[in-house]
C-alpha cells in the first residue's frame, strides 16, 4: 500500500480547496491536494460572481460609492447570526483586499457596471446588484450598492475563475492527485494524521480518459438533465471500484475539508430539507456530503444543515419587477425586487412552492423587446419558456386567474393594493408598474421539475468551525486537532441565507482562512514516521 506525506492535505479542488493550498503554500507548507475528478467542482459550474464591496477598484472604475459599514449593514440583515459579528465585520473590510489577492493570482475583473435589476448580466457587464441590495426594506437600512463582482469571461464564468485558481496552484508547484477519491480520516490520540483514499493513478489510461470523460459530461450538460448525471455517475463508480487502489496520505499540519456540500446526496437532502424537491442540484456529483460525513465521523459538529438555496428568478428581463408574485390564493408572496433565494424560499415554506407572475401587455411587450440583449443564452431559452409554455392570457384579472387554477377574488384584491398609494409588499416605487392593460398574463414560476424553467438549489450548511481559525469543532464545541472545513463542507457567511456571489467569497475568505492556520499548526509527523 502506497503512502504520502505532505504537511497539509486537501480534499476538494473548487474555490475554497485552491485558495486553502494558495496559502498554505505560501506559509511554507508542503501541501498536497486531494481531488476525486479533474478540479473545478461547483465553482467551475457557477456563474464566477463574488461578493466584495466597501470601495473595491472595480466600484470605484464604475463611480460606485460604497463602504464598509454599507456592505456590513447589508449583509448583518442578509446572513443573520450565522456567523458573529466580528467575523462579518473582518470579512466585510478585508473585501477589498480579497480581490486584489484574486486579482494577483490571475483572476480577472472589470468594473463595467450592469445598469438594470437582472440575476445574471451579460457578457457586456460584470458589476452588478446581485442580492436584495436595492429591494424594500433593505435600502431603508443599509445604502444599496453593487457588489456582485463577476469574474470577466464569456457566459457563466465560474469556469475562467477556476481555471486560473489551478493555474496559481500549478505555479506554486502544488501536487494535485485528481482522480483520487478520499474515503475516511485517520486519527491518532484524538489527532487528524490523515486520510485514506482510492486513486486511479495506476489504473490503464484508458480507464482513466474515460473516467474523466465521464465525470466532466456528469458536471456538463448532466447538470441540466439529472436523469443522465445519475446514470454517469453510476458508470464513474464502477470504474473506481474496478480500477481504485488504496493510497494513505499523512498530514504532518492538518487536513483540509473542502469537498463542497450534499445537494447531489438526495437521501441528506429529503432528511434535512424534505420541502425541497424538483430543484436543479447546483453543483457536481461530488457534491455528495463525503466532506461533511468524514468531519462528523471524526467527532464533528454540524450546523445549518436544513438551509438550502432555492433560485427563483423573474429576472431578466428586468421588466418583469412591474409584475406581481402571487400564490394559488391569489395572495401576493413577496417584493418582487427581492433576491432570487427569497423567493424560492417564501415559495417552498409558505406558498406550497406555487407561484404565479401577473404581468400586462406592456411589460409582455417590453421583455420581448429587451429579454435577448439583457441575457445570457440560458435565461433567454428560459424566457421564451415562460412566455409560451409556462404562460395563459386573460382579457380581465378574472379570466386569467381562472385559466391558471388561481383564486379570481384572491387575485383582484392583490391587484388592487397593489395600485394603491403604497406598495403594501414594499417594493420600490420605481420597479412598481400599474397593471392595467389588457390581455394579462399569468406565467407559472411554481418549483417543481422543470427542464425549461428549472429551479437550482445549493445546500448551505455544513461543519461547525471556529471563526478565528476554520477549525472543525467537535459535538462539545472544541476544536478537532487537525481538522480544519472550508466552503460549503463548513458552516459560513452564506449559510443562513444566500445572494449571488456570497457563497464564492465564503470560498476564498474560509478556504484562505483554514490554509493559513493549517500550514502553522505544530507539526506533529517526521516525514519518515509512519503512523499507520
């Protein structure tokens, strides 16, 4: 049986692994990264946004005026108590730094500001509000401003972030083991010492292309079509019990989690969130829970595990904010300027995960009009979904609401408070449109299976960590000597609630954070002791 030693060992190879061996490495540690596909994981996947503000290079490129307090306002209203105060406040004005040290390890950004509400910009932004900065209710209390900073590469750019994040690593002369397959922790008196894994490094090269071939149309297009990404799935999990052999890596510093979360583990899911279902698993097969489960077998604690981000987006086209949510009552769900995750949340827990945007002709003739250029291709296909598939049409209130299964009364009533002198859902005055020029339109945004309006959904919580060191903490609340959790494997910023772009900053704050304290810790192992 083969061995290793390094002085820190990862497990996962998306944002928050990368950033972790970034700076490990740079403390002087022999770092080792344990990858069970090529690198990438949900980071690859996503859309490349991350969330800094209070003054970043790019605000101030787009004439932003923002601030620190600002930012931590925000988000103090945003994440809750998940995380202490201190802690946001440090990642709030350590945002600035965050993208500069980004920027310095070939991570590009620009700061060509996004001029309309949308999810998602198009390829000629990448700057934009990408929470519920501007909506009702947080305006009032914190000073809105742009924070979603979206690494600048063509369509979602989750994939130009983590090929330059591998490329830094590949820089710093960081042994990556991809196709490696970390199966459990090994302790010693208490101590993580390491972990045992299966690799496929001596397996046939054929074997290993085919693995690789597998796994990357599982992340893509297998995203989209769950059905194909389970039976992938299942043929790369043949290949590794086939072709697997054991490997044993000692870690004289620490052990790293940072293998994402258990959205692709639908039994962790119905057990920790039964409401949500029908959603579109962002993330990749990895994102199984082994991260999580190998802290909890070694003694750790977990948090936040039944928040899930559920995306419902009416955006863009940015006219759809003139529209109303409203459920099967024809009662209005929520300021329809708020963050896509507040409404899939209000859906799922409150509405029975119905939902319904009541528009007029005007704004059906306006997303016409703008739908294409505010876009990117997938939002487009979605929008041409929605305004054929998922649409019916009424010449009065009535006759829509009775053609969509909602409640004629239920609807009129929500108009008309609607048009009344305030909003009483508090959207702001300038996304608020009076809904009366017939035929109206009833567009189904319910979450449910759905490949042409699909719903993703992330999962958030994870490992309790300290917030000084990204330790795992145990069940009695210390620290596991030796174990430390980044990204979604770990509880973080965004593990109460989600805006675009947290989840990735979390990565780099988090994953920097367990690197550094990581690579510090006491040695513990000669490179000759073998504690097997």
């Amino acid at each position: 049986m083969d061995e290793l030693f390094a002085d820190v060992v990862i497990v996962g190879f998306g944002a928050a692994g990368a950033c972790a061996a970034l700076e490990a490495a740079d403390a002087g540690a022999e770092v080792i990264i344990v990858e069970r596909f090529a690198g990438g994981g949900a980071s690859a996947v996503s859309g490349g946004v991350v969330y800094a503000g209070g003054g970043t290079a790019q605000q101030l490129d787009a004439g932003v005026d923002d601030s620190v307090d600002a930012m931590y306002a925000y988000l103090r209203l945003e994440a809750g108590d998940v995380v202490s105060e201190a802690t946001l406040r440090r990642f709030c004005e350590g945002s600035r730094e965050m993208i500069t040290w980004l920027e310095g390890n070939g991570v590009p950004f620009e700061g060509s500001l996004c001029p309309h509400k949308t999810s998602y910009p198009s390829d000629a932004h990448y700057l934009y509000y990408s929470g519920s900065e501007a909506a009702g209710g947080f305006r009032d209390a914190a000073k809105p401003a742009p924070r979603g900073h979206r690494v600048k590469g063509p369509g979602t750019s989750g994939k130009m972030l983590m090929a330059r994040l591998k490329a830094a690593v590949r820089a710093r002369g960081i042994r990556v083991l991809t196709q490696t397959h970390a199966r459990s922790l090994v302790q010693e008196d208490g101590r993580v010492t390491g972990l045992v894994a299966d690799t496929l490094s001596d397996a046939p090269a054929s074997v290993r292309a085919r693995h690789r071939r597998l796994a990357q149309y599982a992340a893509k297009p297998g995203i989209y079509v769950p059905s194909l990404r389970k039976s992938l799935h299942r043929r790369v999990e043949r290949f590794e019990r086939a072709h697997g052999r054991e490997l044993r890596i000692s870690a004289r510093r620490g052990v790293v989690l940072a293998a994402g979360g258990f959205i692709a583990n639908r039994e962790m899911v119905r057990e920790h969130a039964p409401k949500y279902r029908g959603g579109l698993a962002l993330g990749t097969s990895a994102d199984d829970g082994s991260g999580i489960r190998m802290g909890v077998e070694a003694g750790g604690a977990t948090g936040e595990l039944g928040r899930i981000s559920a995306w419902r987006f009416v955006t863009p086209p940015s006219a759809f904010l003139g529209g109303i949510i409203v459920d099967a009552a024809g009662r209005r769900v929520i300021d329809e300027s708020r963050y896509g995750a507040a409404v899939g949340e209000k859906l799922i827990e409150d509405h029975e995960s119905k939902g319904w945007l009541l528009v007029d002709a005007p704004i059906v003739a306006e997303a016409r009009r703008d739908g294409r250029k505010q876009s990117q291709w997938f939002q487009w296909l979605q929008l041409r979904y929605l305004l054929r598939r998922g649409r019916v049409v009424g010449e009065t209130v009535e006759e829509v609401a009775c053609r969509a299964g909602v409640d004629p009364q239920g609807l009129r009533a929500s108009v008309e408070a609607y048009h009344g002198d305030r909003d009483p859902a508090g959207k702001p005055v300038e996304f608020v449109r009076r809904l009366d020029n017939p035929p109206y339109s009833l567009i189904d945004i319910s979450v449910r299976p759905n490949l042409g309006y699909p719903t993703p959904m992330l999962t958030l919580g994870g490992l309790v960590v300290g917030e000084d060191t990204g330790a795992v903490r145990s069940t009695t609340g210390q620290p596991i000597p030796g174990l430390y959790a980044a990204g979604r494997t770990a509880v973080g910023l965004c593990s109460r609630s989600y805006v675009s772009g947290l989840s990735l900053a979390d990565c780099v704050f988090s994953g920097r954070r367990a690197g550094i304290n990581s690579a510090l810790a006491q040695g513990v192992l000669d490179k000759n002791e073998n504690v097997f």
